[in-house]
C-alpha cells in the first residue's frame, strides 16, 4: 500500500528537528481606551496605530440601503467605541492597537451582526466586510455557512450517479434514465442525486418536475448553491421574480463567484421592484466574473440604467454589445432597445418592454454550469488554470497577511495538545472519464495528537480505532497527515515557498485574502511526501489558500504538484481541505481545523480520489486536565 503523508510530519526525526523552537504566540499590547473614533477617510492609519475599515453590505453583496450603526469593542473596552456608515456603506476607526476586536453592525430593517477581526500590528489597516440580512423572518442563510458540505455517495449508489451524470452530458437521456432510477431509488435522501433528477427533467422538458426535486435538494440541504440557482431560473422562467430572490441570496451568501446567480438576480430585482440600483450591481459583478461567457449581460445592464433614467450610459452599454457581438442572439433586441432608446418620446417603461429576455434560455445556459464538483466527474482545476476573481479596489499587504497566518499556525502549534475526531473516508477508483468503478467506505475514530517531547522537537500523530497502522484504510493508498498541511504558513516552512498576494477574493462568501504559493526551485521539498515500502519520493507543491481577511484564520487551501514523480509514475495529484470552526472546552476560544478534505491523484496509470469528512470534534487544550476518548465511547 502506497502512503500519502500530508505533510510529512510524522515519526522523522530529520524532519522533526527541522520544525525548530515553538515560541508562544506573543499578545500584541492593548491600552484602554486608547481607540478615537475618527470619522471616514482615505483610510491611512494615524501615528504609529493601525486602522480598522468595516464595509457594510447587503449579504449579497449589494449596496446597503440604509445606514448602519457599527460599533468595535475589546476585552478592554467592553462598552467600545461607535461610528456610523458613511457614503459607501464605510465606516472606519483609526488609531486601533494591535489586539483582538469584536465588531457589531446593526441597521434598520435588518438582522444584526458580529464578526472577531485580529489587528496584526502597527501601521496596517483591516478591512472587515459585513454582510447584513433583511429581518423578514425568514431563515438566517448564515448558519449553513459553517455546515460541512454536501455528503457524497458510497458504493453502487456513487457509480450510478456518475454513469448517469455520464450520459446527461453526452445528451443521451435515454441512457441515463435506468441509473437515475436506481439512485432515486437507493439514495433519495441524498441532495446530490436530487439534483442530478432536477437536471434530467430539464433536459426533458419537465419543468413541474425539475421544480420537485430542487425543492427536495434544498430541502435537505440548504447551502445547496447550484440547486438554489436553478431554482430561481425556473421561478423567473414562470413570472415569479420575487419568489425567485431569496433563492439568489442564499446562493449567494454560498457562492459568490457565480455569475450566473449574479445575472440572475439583477433581472429578478428589475422584474420584481424595478430596483435598478441593486441591478446595476449584480449586472457589473456578472460581468466582471463571467467575462465572454456573460456578454448578454449587458442587455440587462443597460435595462438598469435606462430604468435609472441615465439613458446615455445604456445607449453606450448596447452600442459597446452590438460592436463586439454583432451575432449575438440577443443583437436584435439590443437594437431593438437602442432604437427606442435614440426617440425622445420613447419612456423608460416601453424600454422596459423591448429589453426583456427570454431567460429560460438565454441565462440559464448550459445545465451544467453550476454543477458543483464534489462527487460530479473531472479532475479539479488546478492552481495554476484561472487565477479566482479578486476586488481590485482593496490593496492586500502580504507581509501583514503572512503575519496573520503564521500567528493562526502557531497558535495551532502551541495551543492544540490534542483532538479527537469522526472520520469518514471514502476510496474511488475512477475510470479516464472521472466516472466511480470502484467505492470504498470506512469510519475511523481518528485522534489527532501534538506532542512536545523536548525544545525543538514537535511530533503529530495519527491513530485510527486505536492503532497507528494504515492497513485499514480503504483502496490502494493511505493518507495522512492532513491537519498539519497549513504549516506551510509556519515560520520554519514558510521560507521554503514563495508566496504572492492575489488580492481580496470570497470563499463560501466570506471575504478572504488568496495567497498563492509555490516550491522555491533548489529548495528541498520537506513538507509533503510519498512513501512506498520503506522509500520516501518528496513532492514539490503549489498551491492557493484562502485566509480570513478579518482574523487571517484558514478558510481553504488547495495544492498540486509542480511536476510529476517519475520513479513511482506519479503524474498528477490535487488537494483541496476545507477548515470550519471548532470550539475548546471552554467555550470562548475557537480553533480552525480540516472539516473535510478531498486528494484527487493518477498513480501508475489510475485515477485516485479520496474523500475525509471530520466530524464530532473534541478539542483537549493544553490546561485541561481531560484525556481523549475515541469518539463515541463512555
């Protein structure tokens, strides 16, 4: 059996020197009442204290209607300091100490909310994006963000659901049908195969049965963004704009990046309430995400601004769409609308009329372009293909942001003695289509544990029901190791990698800094390797990481290897860890750890993927005079 270790951080004592002194991570000092609250400005800190610039936003994404009161305390100022949002939905505080904060926002009409920020030092500046949620009773979209993701399939029910998805993408629906039966039947539970049962009803015609089993996809799981967009699809297909927008926010809130939802949501805000400013925005960040793919966006941008009344700026909008897509599909109605948009007596509301699109087929697109990649064929994308879209407008110091992760490794380090964990792994042995040929499944009671035998030295051990042996892992190959792999943040790693700021992108529609980093060339690669028998083959990584732009925790973190390992004909290997929250005993501290991670590899020919969902977290801090359990015993 091949092991995976990720990192390599296990029984070496090369390796295990190499880690160095662990020093406590030092408290940045706070002074009491030391933070004045200064109204809003460029956003240059005062002196030698850093700024902290809260952004307030509708969740999203959009302009914030109303003002907001926001207010930023500390263990040492409990009562804080406040200052309301100015133009923009900013407010800022200046002259903050280095330290941990809390920030609420609350406004009229809306739900309120809090968020932890860090402030790394002096001279820096945090910004903070809060998203707030109109208080319509509704249910609150931003507890399913830390829910751990859709659960995949096992067994014959996984295969089905691949061949199926197969012969959907082959437009032969035929073939499809007899393995949609088969999971419909063994896993109707699951959201994943309603989805895939919505699509084949699409694909067929049956909009009364796609609109079914979306229903039941979210029904089952909320978060579910790619079944929430098609949702709304349908409902806008059907006249039912207004249905359609609390779908395009929970999407949203999930997957920001969708250009899709983001089309989607501004011809809804249009049809619904003619709301042409929030239109405007979601038209703009389509465009911006989805590029060639989102060209008739513009039509509806420019239905926006003539609805605005700036008639102008959508005569400009057409014309620039007619120019580069003279054979567009939409072209005629484009000129169409730039017609009546050139007669003075033509109003906004005839505009209005001309410019509508038949969106069940010119925004829904193709069935599959939200089809999320959990257990739905390909190989994943790699670090390297697109660059993930970023705001442009924020400026991302890497050298803050690099601080803030080595804090967060650190105190992983230093704070962690030990936590004990569910662990769920699936094993697929995949055809050269991505389709499953074989599924295993395992449960482990997993136990994690970080040992400090003497200065300099740091062990991580793994053991699955009680036994450090890997012979009970399911397939061909073994992974381990994958709590650690973030210590390519910590000081004594971080050297080894190159790293690049690529600015302030999302992740599960938290604002993050995406981080890319790379193997420096001649550098030993001591982070990640391979072991076969008793010969070790060390892996050069890439990768991108998703940071947490208010306290610079891990969100997200995604490696590929920067060329193959030819003596063992590795040719390809990608891994992606998703991290949640989990609290220690206490109740007021919390530690980011891998909720659930996926390694996708080609190893002498065949096609790998190993799924590992943690699950049922106890975290033992160093001053607790508790001994870990395996999960589920007395």
């Amino acid at each position: 059996m091949a092991k995976v270790a990720l990192p390599k951080v296990l029984k070496s004592a090369m390796l295990l020197v190499m880690l160095g002194s662990m020093a406590p991570v030092r408290t940045l000092a706070q002074s009491r009442g030391a933070v004045p609250v200064v109204g809003l400005n460029t956003g240059t800190a005062i002196g030698d204290l850093s700024a902290v610039i809260v952004h307030v936003q509708e969740l999203d994404g959009g302009p914030l209607a109303v003002p907001a009161l926001v207010i930023l305390t500390s263990l040492d100022n409990p009562g804080g300091y406040q200052t309301t949002t100015g133009a923009g939905g900013i407010a800022q505080f200046n002259g903050v100490p280095g330290g941990n904060y809390t920030i609420k926002v609350s406004a009229a009409g809306y739900k309120g909310a809090s968020e932890d920020v860090t402030v790394m030092g002096n001279n820096g500046i945090v910004n903070s994006f809060m998203g707030l949620k109109a208080d319509n009773n509704s249910p609150d979209n931003e507890a399913q963000l830390e829910k751990p993701g859709i659960p995949l399939l096992v067994g014959k029910s996984r295969k089905e659901l691949d061949l199926a998805l197969a012969a959907m993408r082959s437009s032969n629906n035929t073939g499809a049908a007899p393995h949609l039966a088969y999971i419909l039947k063994h896993a109707p539970g699951n959201p994943d195969v309603q989805f895939v049962a919505a699509l084949y009803a699409m694909s067929v015609q049956d909009a009364a049965g796609a609109r079914s089993h979306l229903e039941m996809a979210i029904g089952i799981f909320p978060g579910y963004a790619a079944a929430q967009i098609e949702l709304a699809n349908l409902l806008l297909s059907s006249n039912e704009a207004a249905g359609a927008i609390p779908h395009l926010e929970q999407a949203l809130s999930v997957q920001p990046g969708s250009w899709r939802a983001h089309w989607l949501i501004a011809e809804a805000y249009l049809i619904a309430n003619r709301d042409a400013e929030r239109a405007k925005f979601h038209a703009v960040k389509s465009l911006e995400l989805g590029k060639e793919k989102a060209a008739g966006v513009q039509i509806t941008l420019a239905r926006a601004q003539a609805i605005a009344g700036d008639r102008d700026a959508a005569r400009k909008t057409l014309e620039e769409f007619l120019a580069k897509y003279p054979s567009s599909p939409a072209s005629p109605r484009a000129k169409q609308m730039l017609d009546a948009l050139g007669t003075t007596s033509t109003t906004p509301t005839k505009v209005e009329t001309i410019a509508l699109l038949p969106l069940g087929a010119a925004v829904a697109g193709n069935l599959f372009a939200d089809v999320p990649p959990s257990s739905m064929l390909h190989l994943p994308r790699g670090v390297d293909d697109a660059v993930p879209p970023v705001n442009a407008t924020i400026p991302c110091s890497l050298p803050q942001v690099l601080e803030g992760a080595s804090r967060r490794t650190r105190e992983f380090v230093v704070a962690l003695e030990r936590f004990s964990a569910t662990e769920d792994v699936i094993h697929d042995e995949l055809d050269a289509a991505g389709v499953t040929r074989k599924s295993y499944h395992r449960s482990f009671n997993y136990v994690a544990a970080l040992e400090h035998p003497r200065p300099n030295v740091i062990v991580v051990d793994e053991m699955r029901d009680g036994s450090f042996s890997v012979s009970e892992f399911p397939g061909a190959l073994a992974t381990e190791g994958l709590p650690a792999l973030a210590l390519v943040f910590h000081p004594d790693y971080e050297k080894d990698f190159t790293f690049v700021c690529e600015g302030l992108g999302e992740w599960h529609g938290k604002p993050s800094w995406q981080v890319h980093f790379e193997q420096r060339a001649g550098v030993p690669a001591r982070i990640h390797d391979w072991e076969i028998g008793n010969r070790s083959y060390p892996a050069r990584l890439k990768g991108r990481a998703w940071i947490s732009a208010s306290t610079y925790q891990p969100l997200h973190l995604e490696t590929d290897l920067i060329e193959p390992i030819q003596p063992i004909a590795l040719e390809y290997e990608h891994t992606a860890i998703e991290y949640a929250p989990v609290k220690f005993p206490d109740g007021q501290r919390k530690l980011w750890l891998p909720a659930s991670a996926e390694v996708y590899s080609r190893f002498r020919g065949h096609f790998f993927r190993q799924q590992h969902d943690f699950s049922n977290f106890i975290l033992f801090s160093v001053n607790t005079k508790e001994r870990p359990k395996a999960p589920g015993t007395q």
